[in-house]
C-alpha cells in the first residue's frame, strides 16, 4: 500500500520542522554566541588589563604620525571619490565568486558572459583613469 506524503511533507522533507521560524534557531544561537564572545573579550580586557593612562596614550593616533593641524579641516573630493570608486568596484570582484562557483555548469556561455562582464568594468575603469581620479600628482581635481 503507498504511502500518502503531504504537501508539508513534499515542500520542507520529512526531517524538516513544520515551524517556519525554528529554521532559523541554529543562526541564532550562532550569533548569540559570537555576541557573547565579543562582548566577553571586551568586559574581559577592561577588568583585567592594566589602565596607565598617559598624555601619548591619550593623544590622537593617526597612521603612525603624530596629527598636525585641526581635524574639521577640508579634504580633498579625490579621498571620496577614491573610497567610493574603492567600494564600487569591490562589490564588481564579488560577483566573480558565484560565477566562479557555476563556472563548469555554464560552460563557454558563461566565459563570454564574464568576459563581457569584466570587459564592462574595464571600460569604467579606463574612464575614471582618463578622468585623473586616480592620478594623486595632478592638481586638478579631476572632476567626473
């Protein structure tokens, strides 16, 4: 005699909880774990480490230098728009990880595909590189 699945069963397997947040337990005890581990590292390092305050200790620490000048001066447009620029095609290079992971599965459809892909970014960064954004020695501000 057959056995009758239900549509419970079919959509989340017999193994699967019917209740749709007790998915999501294992995530979050994962963060709650990493929580308090971070936060006990943090309580830990405060109550046990040393605390000698000092006028170096207590100075503004700035890429190894010792800070000149006021810190609500202007900088220059280029530090953003190189941080922008930075993040932009940062987030580009991340679609090349689940291509790469399909790669074999998209056979020469998806070498063009990515080739097309990278010949796009390419061509963004050719143009902010004819802009001068990314040239510190130039003077003008380059302006896109």
């Amino acid at each position: 005699m057959p056995v009758a699945v239900s549509d419970a069963d079919y959509i989340h397997g017999p193994h699967m909880p019917d209740n749709y947040f007790a998915r999501y337990l294992p995530i979050l005890i994962h963060a709650a774990v990493v929580a308090a581990l971070a936060g006990g590292m943090v309580v830990l390092s405060w109550l046990l480490g040393r605390h000698r305050p000092s006028r170096t200790k207590l100075q503004p620490y700035e890429c190894g230098m010792n800070p000149t000048g006021d810190a609500r001066e202007r900088f220059s447009v280029k530090f953003y728009l190189v941080a922008m620029l930075f993040i932009l095609f940062d987030v580009e290079a991340v679609f090349l990880y689940p291509w790469a992971v399909i790669f074999r599965e998209l056979k020469m459809f998806g070498f063009w595909e990515m080739l097309v892909y990278i010949g796009i970014v390419l061509v963004g960064f050719w143009y902010v590189w004819k802009k001068g954004v990314l040239d510190w020695s130039v003077t003008h501000r380059g302006e896109l």
